[in-house]
C-alpha cells in the first residue's frame, strides 16, 4: 500500500544505508499542506549530496511511491527532493547551518529521526 508512512519510512532507511548525517525528520500533517514530513540531512561533501539524493529519487521511483522532483543538481550544495507526501532536504553541513531549516520549520513536538550527531 502506498501511504505516506511508507514513503516516510523508505526516505529515512535510505538515508541511513547512503550514511546520511544529522537525520531529522519534522512531522508536518495538519500543520502545512506541503507535505506530511520534511526530512533533512547532510552529506560530507557536495559528491555525496548529489549521489544520495540520486539514489533516494531512484528507489523512490522504483517503490511506485513516485513522482519525484529533484531541484539543486548538479550544484548540491542544498538538494531538494519533492516527492509529495515527503519533502527532503539535504545539504553541505556549512549551508545547512547557514538556511536553518529546523528552526524555521520546527514545531512543538518535532523529534530527531534516528543518527547520532556526527
């Protein structure tokens, strides 16, 4: 079945296996109509920003969970991945202290998505 729940939990183990750092995922249904969860993350370098947001399109689309929108390629500095029910960001660790993004979206009862501070 395809709900966002599964498409939130694909996201996220995919995130783990590519190494992902600083995983955060911010619950947004009933808050915004944007989507149901925002996740963000960082990767080491703009390479590995680039492959796990490729990869993450990827078995997004290979799940039927799709459509998938990238936007910040080849750049990946910052990319987005907009996959409807799941919106992902995932950064350089200097651009993402830089935009913030957990603050700007943060509501009382967010949690921290798994991974340990690196």
């Amino acid at each position: 079945m395809n709900s966002p729940a599964n498409l939130h939990d694909l996201v996220l183990s995919q995130l783990d296996d590519d190494q992902a750092q600083d995983v955060v995922s911010i619950p947004l249904a009933g808050k915004s109509s944007i989507a149901d969860h925002m996740v963000i993350a960082s990767g080491r370098s703009t390479r590995q920003v680039a492959a796990m947001a490729q990869k993450l399109a990827e078995r997004i689309k290979q799940a039927g969970l799709g459509p998938v929108r990238l936007e910040g390629l080849p750049a990946a500095d910052w990319v987005l991945i907009d996959a409807g029910d799941v919106v992902v960001h995932l950064f350089r660790p200097e651009v993402r202290s830089f935009y913030n993004l957990e603050r700007m979206w943060s509501f009382e009862g967010s949690e921290s998505a798994a991974s340990g501070r690196a």
